[in-house]
C-alpha cells in the first residue's frame, strides 16, 4: 500500500523519490530548491519572509538552475493584530536582553512581512509563476485562490498538525497534507496558535492520517535519514519532508552562528517557544530560548515579534554573541550531516534504498 | 541492519515476533501477558503496584497458562518525600472536586506503592521467580540488584526518553533499551520528574538511540499497528512496545468507564498530566486531566498524590461519574482495536509482514 500510495505522490509532485525538502522561510534558497529537484526529490522555496517581486526573482534563479518541479511555500496566518500596548510591554521586557548586548531598544515594532491571505501581489506572482506545487502553511488562504490554482494545474499542499486541520484542507480543496509532528523544527503550522495543541509526535500524526484521510500525506518532522523516510513510507506516507538535515547545507542561508550551534552539543536541546517569532517555533535552545523560558506576559503577534527578535539578534552578532538567533531546528538535530544538498539527497536515496 | 538487530533481540528476549506488550501497571493481567507470550510476542507484567507476595501470584498465574517469556516491569522511582503541608493543601485543592461528586475528602494521603528500589521483598521474589525479563521504569535499581539478576541470566531492560537515561542504563549493565517517545501513555519514564524535558517523539528517539548505542532498543509511543511496528523497525529497532492497543483488549482490567471513552471520540484527546499521580502521565482529556490544566501549585510526590486520585476516582464512579479515572493512553487512542490479546497480535504479525 505505502509502495502505491508513494507511486501516486510521486507522479503528482513530477519526483523520482520520495523526499521533500522543507521550505524554510529565510534558510532555503534558489540553490538549494535546484540542486534538490535536479537530484529527483520535491525542492521548496519559503517565501514568507519575501514580497512579491522577491518570490518572483527566486523562481527566477531556481529556473536558471532546474527545469524540475518547485515548491513555493506562503504563510497563511491571521494578519497580525497592532496592539501598542502590548508591543511596548513586550519591549520593555525584552531590554535587559538588548541591554546585554550594548543595544537600545526598538521604539516600536511592525508587521515586518505580510500575510498571503493579505497579499494579493503575491498571489498574482505566483499563479502567472505556475510553479509545480505550492504549499499552504498556518492555514489556508481564500477558497478563490485555491481554486484558482487548482485550475492552473498547481498541486497544493498544507501542512496540518491534526485531524481537524487536515480535514480542512481537504475539504477545502488541498490535494496533500504535510503532516507536521511536534518533533519539526521552525515553526509550527498548527492554525491558531492560541487554541489547544495535541503536540502530535511525527509518527502517529503520521499513521493517523494515513488511515483516516483519502489524499496522500507526507510526513515531517524529525527525520533526518533514508532509514527515516523509510519509516514514514510504512506508516503511510507518500513522501517524508526534511528541514533540519538541509540547514547545514552548503547551499543554505544559515549564518555561521546557526551552523556552530547545529554541529555542536547545542544540537541535542531543542525548545517550542513563541518568544521569538510570536508563533511556535522549534529552536536550538539558546540564550533567547532560555529568556523565553521565564516569559510569562504574552508575546505579540506574529510577525510583529519577530520584528523584536530581529533587531536583537543582528545586535547580539555584531558584539559575537549567536545565542539570539532564530536557529530552528527539529529534534532530530544531533543526525544532521555537513553535505551539499545534492550528495544529501544522494545519501537519502542510497539510505532509503538498502535493505 | 533493521532485520539483523531484529533477530538478535528476539533470541535475547526468547520471542518470535518484535512485539512487546506493555506492562501498564494496574491494566495488563496475567492473562493477558500469557496469551501475548503465546502468540509469541512477550507478555508484561507491571507490579508497581503490587506486593511481592502480589507479585508472585502474578507470575504463578502466569506460568499456569503459558510457558512462554514474561516481562516483570518495576518502578524504581526514589521514594516519595512525604510532605504534610504540601499534601494538605493538595487535598484542598481537591476539595471542590470531590464535592462535585458528593464525597468527603480523605484527611491524608499515603505511599500506596513502595518503588522497588526500596523493597527487599520484591527484589527476592523477582529474583527466585526468574521471569526471562525484568524492566525497570522511572529509574535504575542499585548496582549489586542488577548485578544479580544478570547472574541468573534475567534479561535486563530500562525505559530512557533521553540519550543520557539510555547511556546510564546501559553502563549500569542494562541490556535492552525502550526508547519512549513523548506519544507514549501512561506514565512517562523520565528518570527526574522535576528536570528538563526534552519531549523527544517516538520516532526520533528511536532512530538517534539506534545510531547511538550499541545494544538494541525497543521502541515505544504511540504504536498501534503492525505498520508502526515495522516503521519502527526500519528506525533501527529490534522491536515495538505497544500499550493503549493492548488496553481495551478482554484480558485488560481497563474499567468500563475507561473502554468507553478509549472507544469513543475522546480517544482524539490526550493530555501529559502529573495531577493524577505526581508523576507525568499521558491520560485521555477527562474531568481530572482539566482540572490539572487549572493547577498551578505543586503536586504531592508519586505516589502519594496517587492516593488522592484513586479515592476521588472511586468516589466519582459511585454516583456513575467516569471523568476522574486514570485513564491513561496514547497519541494513538483513535487507533485501538476490540479484539483479543491473541487475535490483537495476530493482527499485528499479519499487518508486520504484509508488503
């Protein structure tokens, strides 16, 4: 079944194994997404942190280098909700850190990338970009816009965290669901950050939703080998996707910081924490994480956080301290390999194939 | 690899399949753990909740209906630190609870279960029972205690949910690690119920534990098929641990207020809790796991906590009110099956080595 099911996405994603590389907003690259396609798995591209044009420039890039099959990947929360109060109380907080670093803290703080349900330049951009897929993360854009796509011949994805989520997407006219564990690293896709979360580990998610949905699932979320993809082909999924295992890649954006803390014991600790971006996110466990830990006011929203957090951590980086950075990564960290994203993919196919 | 770690372990624990029936203290029986032993997984005991003497009748009943291998599973928690004020104004806190249910509540708690680290008589009886294997739960045993079931050729295995608690396992002579992964029901196995946790996914603690140790690893945590089992497999593992599927099985002494909600849609909820115990759990979403989620104080030490629990559960039960019960289980409660423990093993053998 796992071998038919896996046939099917396969064909529907235009790939010759069954490996997604995550999109990772800020991290992946044209590069990245290129060497992957071109190595037969599903290359991904995050343009949450992009305008418009910026996601039309990356196609561009990804295209001089592949003639495969790209995935773009948008941000579909809620508009982020101004609350000044709230931004000058989270500031407040947040000086001791900046403090620390020799900095001054920020006056304010904006919503420093916009929403896709709010972006009707990058929807535009990217229906006449016709890429092979795009995924849907934090929820799902207008039901015109799905279909729109739909009607291009694009394969949407959407990452779902539980049932409830999955369902929704299907219903809603999704054609794969990218079943996010609570292992992932980033941030999580869960729908309402402020509603209940099952934390769902990879695996169960994973079964789960094999047994009970009728569109292919790929699993994510703590894998890191072919022995791993593997296993996620047995409980159902079509495809795994691997995020963590591509950040230390020649061909990614992670600063040098980010890659000291991922091949180093630092690995070994990962926290949930909503304090840097404003929305669950898997990190290293870091000096933010740490701050995060004694947090108890709430964190303004998503992105507006984030817009916090960025100011701290190029602060931090000029006087050498790495330990503000946004430096994702899922719990199986410690497996990362220093590879191209290519012999990566290579290892994966080799590890996926042995029997 | 999978399949020569498979085999060895298997000769080691004297099975023919890579299927262990969890030991869930208070649930499985001795009829259970026989009809698993004979349909050639290996059957568990768990006497945490026992006395020796207990203990020993287990094992009689046991030996009347298999020959097979048994699984005799202790908890070796450091034993509880009584604390009367804590204690006290844990039963206050309790108080709007058991009067919802009409009952007083009780004017102190108690140890109801001595940690086998502390309990000469149950080491003696283990001892001279011989079971094939016994597992140690929350901790390790002194070093003389393991010293000496290995002299009698008892196979030894301990739950880590880390790195470290499996190192430490296996440099105190243990022999067969149970990865247990945060999915898992029931009482989590962390070694320090105070310290950090990692919050590590079945899956992912599997595979690092594999690449990790050089001894083979028993995987636990949200398994309910024999699709999960084989994942597991592919992971590295010598074998699967299944509890919640083994739950509602005949021979469960699971309550009818707790199959009724395993079989019903709050099998979808599951909730991590030290409420009921004083050590985490994860429970289906009841009455009980809600108001822990109200708790901010500092619950009484396992097991005294535990006593507080049970007596408000029986109460509860009296006036036909199930929502209290320590119902633990899985992130894979949607998944559980109404069989036999034999026919629920064969089902996982025939799933196992389908295609």
């Amino acid at each position: 079944m796992a071998t038919l099911e896996s046939r099917h996405l396969l064909d529907l994603l235009g790939i010759e194994w069954p490996i997604v590389q995550a999109p990772m907003a800020g991290i992946s690259t044209p590069q990245m997404a290129a060497a992957v396609a071109n190595a037969g798995g599903l290359g991904s591209i995050g343009v949450g942190a992009m305008t418009a044009g910026a996601a039309a420039e990356a196609v561009r890039e990804f295209r001089e280098r592949s003639q495969g099959p790209l995935n773009i990947n948008v941000f579909c929360h809620r508009p982020a909700a101004k609350d000044g109060e709230r931004e000058a109380a989270w500031l407040e907080a947040l000086r001791p850190q900046f403090e620390s670093v020799g900095a001054d803290v920020p006056v304010s703080l904006r919503e420093i990338y916009r929403s896709f349900v709010a972006d009707e330049a990058m929807f535009a951009t990217l229906l006449a970009a016709r890429p092979r897929v795009v995924s849907f993360h934090f929820g799902l854009p207008p039901a015109a816009w799905i279909r729109a796509f739909r009607a291009t011949g694009t394969v949407l994805l959407a990452t779902a965290t539980n049932l409830a989520e999955a369902t929704a997407s299907v219903n809603a006219g999704v054609q794969v669901i990218v079943a996010q564990g609570y292992e992932a690293g980033g941030h999580r896709g869960i729908f309402d950050p402020d509603g209940p979360d099952e934390r769902l580990g990879t695996a169960t998610l994973t079964r789960l939703l094999a047994r009970r949905l009728h569109v292919p699932v790929i699993a994510a979320g703590g894998i890191m080998d072919g022995q791993g993809v593997s296993a996620a082909l047995r409980l159902g999924a079509g495809a795994a996707q691997l995020g963590t295992a591509f950040v230390g890649t020649e061909e990614s954006a992670a600063d040098d910081g980010y890659r000291t803390a991922l091949f180093s014991e630092e690995a070994n600790h990962t926290v949930m924490t909503r304090v840097i971006s404003g929305r669950p996110a898997r990190c290293l466990a870091n000096r933010f994480t740490a701050f995060g830990a004694t947090v108890t006011r709430h964190v303004p929203s998503y992105p507006i956080a984030y817009d916090a957090a960025k100011s701290l951590h190029a602060a931090a980086k000029t006087v050498g301290e790495r330990g503000y950075g946004a430096q994702w990564a899922g719990q199986g960290a410690p497996l990362a390999r220093r590879l191209s994203a290519a012999a990566l993919v290579a290892a994966l196919v080799a590890e996926l194939n042995a029997p």
